[in-house]
C-alpha cells in the first residue's frame, strides 16, 4: 500500500480547519517546529510516525484519520492507543509500525 502524502496532507488541513485552529497552534500542541505544518499540508515535506502521532493528539483524532480517511472521534479506545504510542522513541514507533502493518496483512 502507497501512501499518498498530499492526500494525507489535505486531510490533517481539513481537521485542522474543523476544529477552528491555526497551524501555528497545532504545531505548537503538537510540539513542531514552526511553518513545518505547512510543508506538511502540502506534501513539501513528508511527516514521520512520530508526526504523524503528534498531530493525531493536537488534533483530537487518532492516526487513521490522516492516514487511511477513517474517523472514529468519539470512540476512546482509539484516542487511549494513539496516547500511549506517544512517549515512545523513534525506533520503537518503527517497530510498533511494522507490527501493524504484519496484523494487517495477516488473515486471522
């Protein structure tokens, strides 16, 4: 599977607009340097894992959302997943990553 980053990006500016904020403030929930929003929204720049989580948590939805266009706002279980994704280093996010893609590919 390809991920479409303009696609991804346009749909982080959407929840962005949906919630009323200025890329400033997300990037400064989201503890990113400043105008990288924007090269994120439109595809300049391509968000690791990590960015991806961050963004996810200033912008109250879970990774899916950007990623695959699911949106599950109101459903906690996901928002608990996403949080405690959040202290883990780089390496450890990539591990987390290649474990979901495995669960994903599996037929169990």
């Amino acid at each position: 599977m390809e991920l479409d980053y303009k696609e991804i990006g346009r749909r982080i500016a959407h929840r962005r607009r949906q919630l009323g904020l200025k890329q400033s403030e997300v990037e400064e929930r989201a503890d990113i340097g400043y105008k990288y929003l924007s090269v994120i929204e439109r595809a300049v720049s391509i968000p690791s894992t990590e960015v991806i989580m961050r963004l996810a948590l200033a912008l109250e939805t879970t990774p899916d959302e950007f990623l695959v266009c699911t949106s599950r706002h109101s459903d906690e279980r996901w928002r608990d997943v996403a949080e405690s994704l959040r202290p883990l280093d780089e390496k450890q996010l990539e591990l987390v990553e290649h474990f979901i893609r495995w669960v994903t590919e599996e037929k169990l």
